[in-house]
C-alpha cells in the first residue's frame, strides 16, 4: 500500500527530501549547532514559517480539495496556541513563585493563589479561572491542544453542514465563528487575559538551561517533523478513492450527494481533520513566536491564509507550502522596512505602507489571470496549458467543445 | 423714574427723624441711619472680618435689614467693600490710580474719595462667601431680571437648605413668568421632601410627585431611604427598613461576623495569611511548636502548629469556626433608614416604587429606540450588500471600503465647502457618484471576469479591500479625520430624563427610510427594476428575453456601491473616520444579509432590525460589556442560520437553488 501510494505520488518524496534538506542546512547554519551564520531570530522565523506553511497546507485540504472556502482555521490555530500557552504560563510562573518564596513552605493552596495573582494581576483577579483547571498538566493541555479546537470544529461543522449552508454563506459564517470567538477572548473576564494574551511562552519550562539558540533549532525540527507528518497524512488523504470523492465534492455537490456518498459525513471529517492540523500547527508556532492575543484569531488572519494558499496554487499540496512561506517571507521583507524604497521622479515608495497594496492588487491578478498561483509556473515549465474555461464546469451542457478542450 | 424719586424722597423723610433719635456712635459722613445702615453699623465690626463660624446671624441680620441688602450683601461678597482704618467705618469702594473712590455703604450715594492708606478692603474667606451667597438667593428669587432668577434657582437646586424654603414659597405667588413658576414649584416640592418641617408636609410633597421621573426628584428620594446596617444586642431599634438573618442569601455567616468585627463587638478570624505571619515568627530550630519546617506545606500541620503555640500562650487565640457561629447567633442585625420618620420613608419608598416601573418602561422605551437607530444604520450599510449579493450572487467584501470611501468624500467636501449644511448637502450625492464609478470599475475591471465563481470573487474583492484600506491609510494617515454635522443636527430630541436619541440618528433612521422608499420605487415602478429582478430570478431566462445581464449587473453593482457611499456619510458623522471605518461595520452587513436572506428589501430590514434589536437587547443585559454582546449576538446568528439557512424571507423556486 505505502509503496503504491508513494509511486503514485512521487511530489511527497521530493517535497520530504527537499524539507529534510533545508532542515538541514538551516541547522549546519544555526548559532547552536553550526557556523553561525543563521541569527537566533531567523531561525525562529523560518521555524513559524514552518508552522504556516502546515496550516496552508490544511487550509488546501478544506479548500484547494473540498471546496470550502473557510475563513476561520486561524481560531483553530490560536486555540491550539492558547492551549499550549496556558501550560507553559502556569508551570513557568509556578518556577518563579517557588524560586522567589521564602518563610515557610507553601501550602498547594497558596501555590496555586500566587500563581494566580502572578498571570491574573494584568486583569484584576486573582482567581484561576475554571477553564485553566488542567493547566498544571503538561499531558493533559496537550490533550487540550486537540481537544477543544477539534470539538469546536466538530460541532461547529456538524451545525453548518447539516443545514447545507455552503458557498459564500458557509465562509461569511466561518468568519462569524472566528470574529466572535476573537471578540469572546478579548474580554477580560474570558479567562484568557483578555487582550493582553498570554505572554512569556518561548521559555520553556525545565529547559533554562538549553538557551534560546538551542530551543529555537528544536522547535524548527519539530515544525519540520509536523510538516512533513502532515504532508504525508493529507497526501494520504487526497490520494485514493477518499480524495476522488473529496474533489467531486468541490466539484459537484449535489451529484455526489445523488450518487449516495454522505457528503456531510466527509464534509465535517476533512474540516475537523483540517481543524486539528492547525491547532498542532499553532502549538508549534506561539512557543516561538513567544506571545499571543486574540489579535492572531481576528477574520483578518484567517483570510490572509486564504490569499496565501490562493497565491501558492490551491488543489496542489505543496503549491499551498510555496505560497505561504513566499508570501510570509515576502511579507516579512518587505514590512520589515528592509526592502530599498523605490524612488519615482515624482514620488518615492515607501513599502512599509504600500506593500499592502501591492499585496492586495497582486491577489486580485493572481486571481484573475494566473488560478493555480505559483504553482502555475511549474506547469508552464513542464509545458502543460490548461484550457480557459472560466469556471464553468466541465459538464454535458455546453457542449463538446470542451470535451475537445479537456483532451488537450 | 418718578417712583423711583418718589421713593427716595419717602426714604428721606422717614430717614430724617431716626438720626435724630440716634446720635452714638459718631459716624461723620453718614448723617442718616436707619435700617441696613443702623444694621451694618451695629456689626461694622463683624463684617470687616468675618468668620465663617460666627458671621451667620450678622448675614441674616443684613438680609431682613430692608432695602439695599442685596446690593450691600453683593458687594461683600464681590470683595468690593472697605473699612475706614480710623474709625471701622465700612464703604463700598472702588479702587482709583490714587486711592478709593467711596460710596455709602447702604444707598450707594457718592461719598468723595480717601487716600489708600485709609481704606482696608475687605476680603471674605471662600467659606462666608458661601453664607452671603446663600443668603442673597432669597433676594434673586425675587430679582426682576429673569436670568438672574433662573441662576438663583439653579444654585439652590444644586445646594438648597431649609432656610430657602420660606423665601422660595413667598417667590412663587408674585411669580409673573409662567415657565419659572412652574420650576419654582418643583424645586418647592424638592426641598419640602429634604427639609419639610413635618412629616405630613413632607409626605405630601412626595406624594405630589406621584411617578415624576426627573432625576432631581430621585436625587431627594434616595437620601431618605439611604439605610446602615447595624448591629443589635436586643431587637432592632429605630426606623427599620429590613431585619436581616444571617445565612439567608445576601448576607452571609460571614458578612455577619465581619460585621461584628468593624464593630468592635468580636476578635478578628484567623486568616491563613496572619497564621503563615504568626508561625514565621515562631521559627525555632527549624521547627515552629514541634513541627519540623518542611512539613509545613500541610494545612493540617499548620494548624497543629498553631495549636501548639496556642497553648504555649505565644500567640494569641483567633476566633474558631464554634465561636464564630456563636456570636453571630447572640447578636441581630437590621438595615435602618437614617431618616427616623417611618411614614416618610414608607411614602419615599412606595414614591421610588411606582417610578422606578415606569423608568423601566421608559428604559424600554430609549432601548427601541436606540435599537431602531443600529437597526436603521445596519441596514443603510447592508442594503448595497444585500443588492450585489442578491443579484450578482457575489459578496463583496470591499463593500467596507466603498463605505469608508463615502465617508472620505464627504470629508474632502468638507474641506472646500465650509457650511456644513451645503458640504453635507454635497457630499451626500458626490459620495454616490464617486463610490458608483468605483463599483462600476470593480465590476468591469475584476468581478466580470469571476463570473460563476463566487469564491475567487470574494477573495479577489478581498485584495482589493487590502489594497483600498492602505490606501486611504497612505492618502488620509491613519490618524482619524472630521466629517462634522450641521448644526440643526447637533443635540438630542430628549422627550425626559430617560428617553432621548440625537438629531443625528433620527437623521439616520429617515435616511433609511428614504433608501427603503427609493429602493421600492425603482424595484416595482421603473424599467430598471424589472430587468434587475428578472436577472436576480434567472439570468439565463432573462438573457433569452433580451435582457443584458452584463448591463444589469454592472448597474446593479454600481447602485449597491454608490448606496455605500451615502450610507459612508451618514456614519461618518458620528463615528470616527478612519480607514478601518468600513471594516467595523461589515461583519455586521454580512449578518444582515445572511440572516435577512437574499433577493427581497425586505429581508435586509428584517435582518438589519433583528441584527440590531439582539445587539442592543443583549447589550442591555449586561450593559459594561459590548463584546460580550456581539459574540453573543453572532453565535444567536450562527444558531439562527440552522434553522432558515436561507434567511428571514428566502426567495422560492428555482432561483432559490443556486
């Protein structure tokens, strides 16, 4: 079976190899473990830029494969983050409280209260709230890491596409869920610190001694090994009988659903897998990125995952990894203030404020003219041309013209 | 003029005989006194430095002295008197290049001039200016100058005493405008419920309120049923409101017991905070009372420590939970009313009762309102959504944007057109056509070329979004920018206290209704309507009956962009325009559209209004959360969406399958 799929498909082993390989490098470069020549703090980037590239490749399945334009899989992400956070909050507070207390030994009780007056002081209490029961756990917030956003999607999924809301209706509910799910945290009284987030996360508890050089090469082997996990796991997915029915699907909704496939059944599967692929991307992401706040979960996010997915290439696993480290990157470059300012006669760019610009108008030409992204380039080099059918469906009644068109 | 002489000369003869009478003590320039003068001679004194403690019945003196009190009163307090250093005579004084001019204190007459060093100015202290302004105000109540009256009685709303109610009372009668008669009347009655001489009079006045919902007169009622809790050996003594039992919900055991602490009455309760004090300062050999340090971390082993020291005597004994109990059984507690008249606080009561109902209803009442008013901009802002998506099937989500284009317009009109009636005047039409040229652009330029392909459009009207709000950031900075109303719009219609909406959402909210008439008319009368309601049923159907549906939509899309636009105006006024303007309101348009449905005018109301009500009612719910309430709000959608997937009104047949 494994030998017969990894033939068919033989983009997963490239796409591997080609990680391994930059993993690799990345590591010979490291402050840590090599020559030096990759900062601490690129290392993190490139670590994060990882962890966005696994959730593109989630939001491909949900989208590129299954038609399901969600804006929403950044509420999945930072829950995923939220989660982690909470246990690396707790137990590096619980460090400092015992690492700061004199007299006598404390009581769990009066543990507990110091840890509490120490996360909970920025909003006012001093009250663990119930939700941050489990937090002392490591195990059992990793639990948590998929637990609840997978829930969450379960439920919410099972309650949109039980009732057929699909199409445009299905993304601006998705973005409801997002909004009122960021909103919800924003509140002091969420539980969560509002929106002063949870902060601190790249300490790692019990890991002081590893520095950050040496954490931040982990955390880029660990995103990698998630990426490449993942990529397996949804070529497995799209590859096989399973995959054929999930492109029908986006395809041709109705037709399957004649046919006799459960379409909500597969619908709320690949929407609750995709769900649990952010979250573990999003635990990766916040320990190196150190801080987040519901700002991360705002429908703001979650739409720019679809431009980058939009602009790699969607239906192509590894078009959604190109786009969102090339734009992420880009992005990154260009805002960072290190891109040269292009000096017109009459007016000089600065891209700090116009990349968006450029990024908004470039999104809207990749939408127009070039469908399949980045990943259309590879296409051109290989010499293959799609036929220009704007959209319509490859169906009986326009005609056999495409028929034509499709044997092309 | 003639009365005025007249009474002059009245005064003089009456004058004339009384300073025969009244030789001591010598006061030259003077030679008539009777009256104020006799009176402000008798307490020069006094008056040349006064005390707040002692000046009061000097002030009172002064203001039954007769004619010319106020002017002299007035003239203290305006720092504008001065006594003679030779002999404590008082003036008023004006000060000159050399000296004081001076005036006789009483009438006013010139009195010639003295050198500086003669004169003392007479400075009261903040606290007697208090007293003699205090005293003046029965004089102002009566004052002919109508302004000066109303100051008066604003200043005695805001610090009235019981000695103004005898003035004030006497004011009313000679009363000739009927407006201040009518406030005269209700500050009487105000002042009779504080400061009433008897518990009937008193009564009576708050029961002549009946439910008044003014806040002045809640103000008066709520001191009166202010109540302190206290603690009773025997049963409770005094104007009772409530005996309270501990352990019954609202007061708790221990409530109770801290009570009986800040009295005084029990020892404090050993927190565990004061045992980890006291066990820390009883640390010997790393043992505290026999238990070793380290075993400390055990509740349990701390109170044996505890224990231990207690019966060393090393510490003192703190209140266990036997005694606790104990003490509070002993003892009763009572709210009791500061105000001792039992019948006075039963009337304020059953007084506050009846109007806190009907402020409730009012509250209801400002809550549709307000309500109304979102509904109204909820729906001016979703309506151009509504009209794209249910024609075109496309959601554009830079419909924010054009929104915020409007608003941006009328700011640059404003910028040429300094009257804010014109600019805005303007601006309203301007705004449609520059955000109907960009709609119509949009449309020929990308969502043509998306044609069935409702996802990539949204996602490219998206990139335009990005690409727009930069832009305005780029353009207008990020800093937020005026569009300022009219002034015919500025203030609140406010029907009393409670209930009250500004001119500019009424504004608002008839905006809105001309857009639903406008819409209406153009959808069922005119040629345009037709062809766009054949396209939102069935393009293909409409195609084949000679319909340009590229035309359709492109007007379509230029019409719901262009209603942005105004609608961008209209909130530009009273929102803060900044580039993220429109992208505040379009999550809330999408919910309009989605729970409206598509296709009907009617459904946007419908779902502007239920979008509205919720986000107002559950805002009322827990009113110091407005997060709360739009997350609420959206998860109720999402539910909603559940059981009408397709909206409040959805269209039927064919044209409802996609």
């Amino acid at each position: 079976m494994t030998h017969g799929f990894l033939t068919k498909n033989p983009s997963v082993l490239i796409f591997l190899g080609l990680l391994a390989l930059f993993t690799l490098t990345v590591t010979l470069l490291s402050n840590a473990y090599g020559v030096e020549v990759i900062s601490t703090s690129m290392v993190k980037t490139l670590g994060k830029t990882l962890c966005l590239c696994l959730i593109a490749l989630a939001m491909d399945l949900v989208w590129g494969y299954m038609g399901i334009l969600s804006l929403g899989h950044f509420a999945f992400f930072g829950l995923g983050g939220y989660m982690i956070g909470m246990w690396l909050m707790v137990a590096r507070t619980r460090e400092i409280v015992l690492a700061s207390a004199t007299g006598l030994p404390m009581t769990p009780q009066e543990l507990n209260d110091a840890i509490a007056t120490q996360i909970f002081g920025v909003v006012g209490t001093s009250q663990m709230p119930a939700i941050w029961a489990f937090a002392g756990s490591l195990p059992a917030q990793l639990a948590l890491v998929v637990l609840v956003p997978g829930l969450l999607a379960l439920g919410f999924g099972w309650l949109a596409f039980r009732s057929r809301v699909t199409g445009v209706y299905l993304s601006i509910l998705t973005q409801a869920m997002t909004l009122a799910l960021a909103l919800y945290l924003y509140q002091n009284d969420s539980g969560l610190r509002g929106n002063n987030g949870l902060s601190g996360l790249q300490n790692i508890p019990g890991l002081d001694w590893a520095g950050q050089d040496r954490l931040s090469v982990w955390f880029l082997w660990a995103s990698a090994l998630a990426l490449g996990l993942g990529y397996l796991a949804c070529a497995f997915t799209v590859s096989g009988k399973f995959g054929s029915v999930m492109r029908a699907i986006r395809d041709d909704e109705a037709r399957v659903r004649f046919l006799g496939y459960p379409v909500e059944g597969y619908k709320l599967f690949v929407f609750t897998l995709t769900a649990l692929i952010a979250a573990i991307a999003g635990a990766l992401y916040y320990p190196q990125a150190g801080i987040i706040n519901p700002a991360e979960i705002a429908p703001i996010a979650s739409i720019y995952l679809a431009v980058w997915v939009a602009i790699g290439g969607r239906g192509r696993l590894w078009g959604a990894v190109i786009g969102a480290a090339f734009v992420s990157m880009v992005s990154t470059w260009f805002t960072g203030g290190r891109a040269p300012d292009l000096n017109l006669a009459i007016y000089t760019v600065k891209w700090v404020d116009w990349w968006q610009v450029l990024l908004g108008l470039s999104f809207v030409s990749v939408t127009l003219f070039a469908p399949k992204g980045l990943s259309g380039l590879v296409d051109l080099l290989a010499g293959l041309r799609p036929p220009q059918r704007r959209g319509a469906p490859l169906g009986p009644d326009d005609g056999a013209l495409m028929e034509q068109e499709a044997r092309q | 003029m003639r009365s005025l002489l007249l009474a002059f000369a009245t005064s003089l003869a009456l004058a004339l005989p009384a300073a025969a009478q009244d030789a001591a003590p010598p006061v030259p320039v003077a030679t008539v006194q009777t009256g104020l003068a006799a009176v402000i001679a008798q307490n020069a004194g006094a008056i040349a430095k006064p005390s707040r403690q002692t000046i009061a019945p000097v002030i009172a003196a002064l203001g039954q002295a007769g004619a010319g009190a106020p002017d002299f009163l007035q003239a203290w307090a305006d720092k504008k008197l001065g006594a003679r250093k030779s002999d404590g005579a008082i003036f008023r004084v004006t000060k000159s290049a050399d000296g004081y001019a001076l005036a006789d204190p009483a009438t006013g007459a010139d009195l010639g001039t003295a050198a500086k060093a003669e004169i003392a100015e007479i400075k009261p202290n903040a606290g007697v200016r208090g007293l003699i302004a205090s005293a003046l105000i029965q004089f102002q109540l009566s004052d002919p100058d109508p302004k000066t009256r109303l100051a008066a009685l604003t200043a005695l709303a805001r610090d009235g005493a019981a000695e103004h109610l005898a003035p004030l009372a006497a004011s009313i009668e000679t009363e000739a405008d009927p407006a201040i008669k009518a406030q005269k009347e209700r500050l009487l009655g105000l002042l009779t419920i504080r400061f009433g001489a008897t518990p009937e009079a008193r009564v009576a006045a708050i029961e002549g309120f009946g439910a008044d919902l003014g806040l002045d007169f809640r103000a008066a009622l709520n001191p009166i049923l202010a109540t302190s809790r206290k603690v009773f050996n025997e049963a409770p003594s005094g104007n009772v409101a409530l005996t309270l039992t501990p352990g019954k919900p609202g007061f708790s055991e221990a409530e109770a017991y801290d009570l009986l602490v800040t009295e005084g009455l029990a020892p404090k309760r050993l927190s565990s905070a004061d045992l980890r004090a006291a066990l820390e300062s009883h640390i010997e050999n790393n043992a505290v009372g026999g238990v070793p340090v380290t075993e400390l971390a055990d509740p349990g082993k701390r109170e044996a420590a505890y224990a231990a020291l207690e019966a060393a005597g090393k510490v003192p004994a703190g209140a266990t939970d036997a005694e606790v109990s104990a003490a509070v059984a002993q003892t009763r507690f009572a709210d009791i009313y500061a105000e001792p008249d039992p019948t006075v606080t039963d009337a304020a009561k059953a007084a506050l009762d009846a109007v806190s109902l009907k402020v409730s209803a009012m509250q209801g009442a400002d809550l549709t309102l307000d309500a109304l008013s979102l509904a109204s901009i909820y729906f001016l802002a979703a309506i151009g959504l509504a009209i794209t998506f249910g024609v075109m099937r496309v959601i554009n989500m830079a419909h924010g944007e054009f929104i915020t284009m409007g608003a941006y317009t009328g700011y640059v009109v404003q910028q040429f057109i300094s009257d804010y009636t014109i600019s805005i005047l303007v601006a309203l039409p301007l705004a449609f056509a520059v955000t109907f040229a960009a709609g119509v652009a949009m449309e020929r330029l990308v969502i043509r070329h998306l044609a069935r392909r409702p996802l990539e459009t949204l996602l490219a009207t998206f990139g335009i979004s990005i690409a727009l709000q930069q832009l305005f950031k780029n353009i207008f900075g990020t800093q937020a920018r005026p569009l300022t109303a009219p002034e015919w719009l500025d203030g609140a219609w406010v029907l009393n206290d409670i209930v009250s909406i500004s001119y500019i959402r009424i504004a608002i909210f008839a905006l809105a209704l001309t857009f639903l008439g406008l819409f209406l008319v153009v959808m069922k009368r005119t040629r345009l309507g037709l062809e766009v309601r054949a396209v939102t049923q069935n393009p293909s159907m409409a195609a084949s009956m000679g319909i340009n549906p590229d035309r359709i939509n492109m007007l379509t899309f230029g019409l719901g962009s262009g209603i942005a636009g105004i609608a961008g105006v209209a909130i530009g006024l009273f929102a803060k325009v900044t580039s993220e303007l429109g992208a505040d309101y379009i999550v809330q348009s999408f919910m309009t559209v989605v729970v409206g449905g598509v296709g009907n005018i009617w459904g946007t109301l419908a779902g502007a209004s239920l979008v509205g009500g919720l986000q107002k009612g559950i805002e009322a719910l827990n009113p110091s959360n407005t997060l709360a309430a739009q997350t609420y709000m959206i998860l109720f959608i999402i539910i909603f969406i559940q059981f009408r997937p397709r909206g409040i009104i959805a269209l039927k047949g064919r044209a409802a399958g996609d």
